[in-house]
C-alpha cells in the first residue's frame, strides 16, 4: 500500500511538473515575442516625448528673457552683461548665452558667467544666430560633443528679440549641454542589453550609437556607416512618423526627433527578448523537480507509516480472532510520535514567512529612496521651478525654484507657506485664492509676491494643481488644502510686472489678459504685411509664383485666426462678471500655451481673440485651429458645483501679402469667424478671398 501510493505521487508530481513547465515556457515565449514590438516602441516613443518635452520647456526661459531684454537693447555692453549675470536671470539656466543687434554685432557673449570675446565663439554657434536673425524666427540646433561623463547633446535654441511692436532688434541664444545617457535612459531590460540605440541625422549618418547603456562615437565601435541591414527608404518614412517592424528576426523601431530633424532607431534581436533554457538549467530543472518527487515521497511515507503500522496490527488482530489496540511499542510507534511531536513545520515555515517580511521591507525602503531621489534629480534640472506642498507645507522643491526664493532646496523641505508670505493676511488672501481656483477650475494660475530667504519681497507667477487633477480625476468641492498634495509651477515676473506699469505697454496691452490689444494686433499685422511685401514677395514676381498668380491661385504667406467664444454670455448669467474675467485670463492663458510659437495673440474684443501665424501654410494653419478648437472645447470649470463648458468659432483667413491690407484681413477673418458661428459654431471656416 505505502509503495503504490508514494509511486502513484512520484509519477503525477514528475507528469504534472513537466507538463506545467512546458505550458508555462510556451506561454511566456508567445506572450514575450507578441509584446516585444509595441514594448521596444512604446519606450522609444517616451524617450523621444521626454525630449522633446524638455526642449520645449527649455525655450521658455529664453522667450521670457527676450521680453526683458527688448526694452534694452541699447544699453552698454556692461550693462546688458550685468543684467545677465544676475542670479536671479532666467539667463542662469544656459550654459552660454549670445545676444546680437539688429545689424549682426556681437553685444555679449557669456560662457559660464564669464565674458568671452566674439572672436572665442565657436562658428556653428555663430551660424544659427546669424539663420535666425535673418529668417527673424526661433531656431533650435542641436549637435553631439565629448564630454567627460561621455557624449553630450548640445542644444542651441536661438529667439527673435522684438520691440512692443514688432520690430526685430537682435536675437538671444542660449546654450545648454546634457549627457546622451540622461536624455535617453530607457529601462534596462534583459533584451535591451544586446540591442543597440542609434541617433541618426536627416542625410542617414549615424551620429552616436550606445551599446549596453554606452555612448560612443560610430568611428568608436568600428562602424563609421549604417549597421546592415537598414533600409533607407524605411527611415526615410520615420523621418514623417514612427514605424516600427519585425524583420529578419530583428525588431526595428524609429521615432523621428523634429525639432532638430534626426531620428531614433532601436536594433533589437528577437531571442533577445524570448527568455532562453540553456542545457545545463534544463538539468538543474530535471534534478529539482525529482527532488521534488522524492521529498514529496517521503513526506508521503511519513504521513501513512502510522496508517500502515494500525492496519498490520489490525490484520494480525483479525487472524488471531481479537482486535488489538494500537502497541506503542511496536515499530516505527516511539520514532513516529517523537517526530509528530516536533515543531519543526510551523517553526520554519513562520520563520521564512518572517525572513521573506523583513526582506521583502527592506526591499521596498530601497526602492522608495531610489525613487525619491531620481525624482529630486528631475526637479532640481527642470527647465522651470518646481514646487510639491502637501496642504500648507513644502514637501519637495526644486533646485530653479529654490534658486528665485534665495533658499537651498534641503532648506525649503518642510517648510511652511506661511514663512513665504509677509503676513498672516497675505497668507490667509493667497490660501483663499487658491482654494477658490481649485474648487472652480480645477487649478490655480496668478501672480503672488512672496518672501525670499533675505526678507526681499519678489513677485512670482504661479501655475498649480492637484496631483489628483493631474490624473483627471475632479477634486471634491470644498476639500481641506491639508489634504491635498499640489505641483507649481514657478517664475519670477518682478521684471515684467515693472514693464507692464510703464504707459506704453498700458497702450498697446489688455490689462485683464496681458494680452496686445486691437491696436497692437492691427499695428502687428500692418508692419507685418509690409515687411514681407518688400523683402520677400516682390522678389519673387519674376519667378514661378506669378505662374500660380495667373491662374487665379492666390499665395499663402500666412495665417490670421479670429477666435469667438460661443455662448459666452452664460458664464457672466451664472457666475457673475467677475467669474466671467476669470474665465477669460484663463482662456487666453490657455490660446497662448497652444499656439505658442508660431503664434501671436491678442484679444480684439469682449471674448474676441485673434492669432497672426506668419509663415504657415493652409493645413498647418488648419491643424492649430482644430487644435485650438479642441483645447477650448476639453476646458472645464465649476460654480458652486455646477460644470461648464466653452467652445469656439474660429475663422481662419490666408494671407496673400500682395491682395490683403490690415483692415481687409481683419474684416476676412471676422467673416469667415461669422461663417463659423451661422454653421453651426464649434467649428473652423478658411476664408481664401480677400474683402
């Protein structure tokens, strides 16, 4: 009985380990090799994101330093110099910075805080500036230098310096190096370890490649050329978009770099990615399962034994005629009880339980602190100050925004709110002011003046929301601050707040959204059509563009946007005019973000906005009006529980620099927004025929 039953146990345990490992094996090939493409892809696309996310976020500061810096441009070189190095410059985030006249002279050129002459520019440096000034729009360049933790990515991102009206004075670049293993730190997984990632330029040359989380030069690691087996013509379409394929046992995936024209290839093998059995594991694998069988043998002999010992001692009990009680002195009797009696089981088993707790503990601590400081990384090297308050206390914050407040970010940690307020009433109006956004908007927007460390006041702008928000899901109304843990954004604005109280900006500006007004926009747009009829447009008379002309096709040289809000009028019914001037800083915070920077807004009217967009064609000028669309319809916004909505009518006029005046494009634009709104609203009309 004992042997047929630790036989039968053996084999079922060997046939149900098998079978289960075999199952378990194929299931986790296919499911691996189904989920290899979109898993490579999908951490390509992030990386790309990232990227471009902080390129973008990068631009900002310089943007607001052209702003400053329009007022003077005729200041001494010393001057504009000092103006730069002052720690609280935006001017500080940029490794160098270059700022040039109108007429190409070089005013300063700092690296590090350090003046160099013109001579000490390096020439590609000097070439965007020069592009830039004569193309009068921002330009981002972007190249791959040594550096001493291995390959950086320089970026060159250069801005038109402007006049309140438009008028180009110079331009402003700025420098900024970051390692490759930084900017493309994709997770490390086991068939990552065998690909390879390549950065490749728009002629198809591979500029770095990285190996095993290595960049190095492709001269470096013996392959100055494309590896074998890429398909130009297949990259040549990831320049338009991201594809992504499984050739040749291969997985290929490309993600193109706009901004800078490039693209990004993952060479992955598939058996990378399918989780390999060698022999030798195989073996370790046959051994443990017969282990198994055998442990599980004789934990089967020890339970029966005590069975097999009560049923002999009935059967000799039946042939002698009487039944006999159980001897415990018969055999295996003594060493059976005196191993039952033993806590060997529930012993071991709850102190591995235990061991595996303070494991598993000490595990997650390290995990947390790893966490913990990757995201301190992330805050200190944003491009814009970051603060994380849970309730009325500073939690975390970073290395820009600690810089404005004069503080060291170890020193803001735990910090009260209160201690950046110059008193109990400014600390009590701001916790008022964002409760009431909170509760409304789902976010808080405004300009504060806080306490830095050295008792000076300064005035910050300071965009904040839930993290709760930040997943999309809605705050409850009326929720305590204390419980809540809320993300700012923040930037220093006393420069601009004592620009905006000189007359001429009062002139040219809407005090309610800081936006040009009508007359800004109208001067805006008047300069800009004469500027381009005699510099660019007469010049092509004589060519192929009169051919176009001729058949009644006219030029497009840009974009005017006319922007209505539909039913405007029941944001004022509901909440009252002064939630209704809420609602309209918000929107006009929100149509500058989305169509910044090929836009230029201004607000032409009660809930009337309009965008110049110079230099863009028809569809690109349609996609940012459905974009823009989209982005007012997608708002919200509550009062006292009650949600809202907005849309937009938005017309959209193509300017032809040699049909349309200021007036007649206005007008064109006001019609087609008119169109827009008989059609139905919520919608974008193009108007192509000038007034």
């Amino acid at each position: 009985m004992l042997r047929s039953m630790v036989l039968i146990a053996m084999i079922a345990v060997l046939l149900a380990g098998a079978g289960a490992a075999g199952w378990v094996a194929y299931a986790l090939r296919r499911a691996v090799t189904d989920g290899a493409l979109p898993a490579q892809t999908k951490a390509l696309e992030y990386a790309a994101r990232s990227l471009a996310f902080r390129v973008e976020q990068q631009q900002k500061p310089l943007h607001a330093l052209s702003s400053v810096l329009a007022g003077h441009m005729h200041d001494s070189q010393e001057s504009l110099e000092a103006m730069l190095r002052q720690p609280a410059s935006m001017a500080q985030q940029y490794e160098q910075i270059q700022l040039a006249n109108g007429k190409g002279q070089l005013l300063v050129n700092l690296r590090q805080e350090q003046a160099m002459s013109a001579e000490q520019l390096d020439e590609s440096l000097r070439e965007v500036l020069k592009r830039s000034l004569a193309e009068g729009k921002p330009i981002t360049q972007a190249w791959v230098r040594p550096g001493d933790a291995g390959l950086q990515l320089e970026f060159q991102y250069v801005v038109p310096v402007r006049d309140l009206q438009g008028k180009l004075l110079g331009v402003l670049g700025g420098s900024y190096r970051a390692p490759l293993s930084v900017l493309f730190s994709l997770e490390s997984t086991s068939a990552e370890a065998g690909g390879q990632l390549l950065l490749i330029d728009r002629d198809h040359r591979p500029l770095a490649l990285s190996s095993k989380g290595q960049w190095q030069w492709p001269a470096a690691a013996g392959d100055a050329v494309l590896p074998a087996g890429i398909d130009r013509a297949w990259l040549k379409m990831a320049q338009a978009g991201a594809v992504s394929e499984q050739r040749n046992g291969k997985l290929w995936s490309a993600m193109p770099l706009p901004w800078a024209q490039w693209t990004l290839l993952k060479v992955s093998d598939v058996q990378e990615w399918v989780p390999g059995v060698s022999a030798r594991t195989m073996g370790w694998l046959a051994a443990a399962l017969l282990a198994l069988a055998g442990l599980l043998g004789g934990v089967l002999c020890l339970i029966a034994y005590p069975l097999t010992a009560l049923f002999r001692s009935a059967e000799r009990a039946s042939r002698r005629g009487v039944m006999l009680e159980l001897d415990s002195v018969s055999r295996g009797a003594s060493w059976w009880r005196g191993l039952s009696d033993h806590d060997w089981g529930e012993a071991l088993t709850l102190r591995s339980a235990l061991q595996a707790l303070g494991g598993g503990y000490e595990a997650h601590g390290e995990q947390e602190r790893e966490l913990q400081m990757q995201l301190q990384t992330l805050m200190d090297y944003a491009p814009v100050g970051l603060i994380v308050t849970h309730g009325v206390t500073v939690q975390r914050v970073g290395m820009q925004a600690a810089r404005v407040l004069g503080y060291r970010p170890r020193e803001m940690q735990g910090l009260a709110v209160r201690d950046l307020c110059a008193s109990d009433a400014d600390h009590e109006d701001l916790m008022g002011r964002v409760r009431r956004a909170l509760d409304t908007y789902g976010q808080f927007d405004g300009e504060v003046c806080l306490m830095r460390k050295d008792s000076r006041p300064i005035w910050v702008r300071i965009h904040g929301q839930s993290m709760q928000r930040m997943h999309r899901a809605w705050e409850q109304s009326g929720k305590a601050l204390d419980g809540q843990y809320l993300v700012w954004e923040l930037e220093d604005v006393t420069t601009q707040r004592q620009l905006r109280e000189q007359s001429s900006w009062k002139a040219m500006h809407d005090p309610l959204t800081r936006l040009p007004n009508r007359t800004a926009f109208a001067l805006r747009l008047k300069e800009w059509l004469q500027e381009y009829t005699s510099r660019d447009y007469l010049e092509s008379m004589g060519r192929a563009n009169a051919v176009a002309r001729s058949q009644s096709e006219p030029m497009v040289h840009g974009i005017v946007l006319y922007v209505d809000l539909d039913h405007f009028s029941q944001v004022n019914r509901q909440g009252g005019r002064e939630v209704g001037d809420e609602v309209l800083g918000h929107i006009a915070r929100l149509i500058e973000s989305t169509v910044r920077p090929h836009g230029w807004v201004a607000r032409v009217g009660g809930d009337e906005f309009a965008i110049l967009m110079a230099g863009i064609s028809r569809e690109e000028g349609m996609r940012h009006a459905q974009l823009l669309c989209m982005a007012i319809q997608d708002w919200e916004g509550s009062y006292q529980g009650q949600r809202y909505m907005l849309s937009a009518s938005i017309g959209m006029l193509l300017l032809d620099a040699s049909y349309h005046t200021a007036a007649s494009a206005f007008k064109g634009a006001d019609m087609a927004c008119y169109a827009a709104k008989r059609k139905g609203r919520n919608r974008v009309e193009v108007m192509t025929a000038a007034v």
